[in-house]
C-alpha cells in the first residue's frame, strides 16, 4: 500500500525547503532585534547587571531553557513503529536544531547572569552553566552529520541542560 494518496498529498519539497529557510532567516533576524533593542535599552548583555535583574533575568531563561528541553524531549519519542519519510525526517531535524539554537543562546544567557551573581551563587555552578553550552555548542557542530559524529548525543545535551536548571532553581 502507497503511502501516497489524492486525499493525503504529499507536500513539495521545494516548498517545504523554502519554508525552513524562511523560518531561519526571521529566528536570525528576530535574534538580531532583540540584542538591538536591548542595546538602545540600555542593557549590555556582556555587563554584569544588578543582582535583582540578574536574578529575574536567570529565572526567565532557566524556564525558557526548561520548555525547549522538554520539547526536545518530547520530540524524540516515536509516534509510530515505522521507518521515516526523508522529508519529514529532515524538517525533524531542522526542528531540533533550531530549538536547539536558542537553547544554546538560552545557556549562554544563563551563564552571563550566573556571572553577575557570583559569588552569591556557587563557582561550581557558574561553570556547570560554561560547561552546558559547549556541549549545546558542540553538538550543534556536529549536527549536520545527524548523528554520526562523535560528539555529545541528544540525550546527553537534555540531560546536562535540564540538571543544569533544576540545579540552579535550588541555588538562586
């Protein structure tokens, strides 16, 4: 039995190619806004900020971390026990490294405000924060070869990023 029917047609790759490219294009420039605004704002993300908005700002990331972790997550588990079309398979991958993306501007984040409230909070956290990112960092190096590199592997990443917020939750 073909997957392909005239009630289920099957989506244009170039279209769907398109899209994704699309979707790039305005996370990057919706990236590129926010750091603008914050910079005619006043705020210079590299500068140690005061304790109470270091703190909000941490909680806010920690929580925004939190969700793209859990969707990742649950992105993974499988719907059905079948092989997976190529192109649904590459817009799942595209998904994630997009999550992924800003999971690692999250952690970067994390790890600024972290800065900003030590030694309130524990050196071993601060670099906990550090450690976290370079391994988002690293496995989104290694993510073109979906897999195959010898890099940190998805669950790995969710499981440091998610210790990494509970630990922080118990300390600020």
């Amino acid at each position: 039995m073909s997957s392909e029917s005239p009630s289920d047609p099957q989506p244009d790759p170039a279209a769907v190619l398109e899209s994704m490219t699309l979707l790039a294009t305005l996370s990057t420039a919706a990236t590129l806004r926010e750091s603008v605004a914050q910079r005619r704002a006043g705020r210079d993300p590299s500068a140690q900020a005061p304790p109470d908005q270091a703190a909000a700002r941490l909680q806010n990331a920690g929580q925004t971390l939190m969700e793209l972790l859990m969707q990742m997550a649950l992105s993974r588990v499988p719907l059905e026990q079948r092989d997976e079309e190529p192109l649904p398979h590459v817009v799942r991958h595209f998904d994630l490294l997009m999550k992924m993306r800003r999971a690692e501007r999250r952690t970067q984040a994390m790890h600024q405000h972290l800065l900003s409230l030590y030694p309130e909070v524990s050196e071993e956290l601060v670099e906990e924060a550090r450690r976290t990112h370079d391994e988002i960092e690293q496995f989104l190096a290694d993510a073109p070869a979906d897999d195959a590199g010898e890099g940190p592997h998805l669950s790995d990443v969710l499981e440091r990023g998610m210790s990494l917020i509970v630990w922080m939750r118990h300390e600020v």
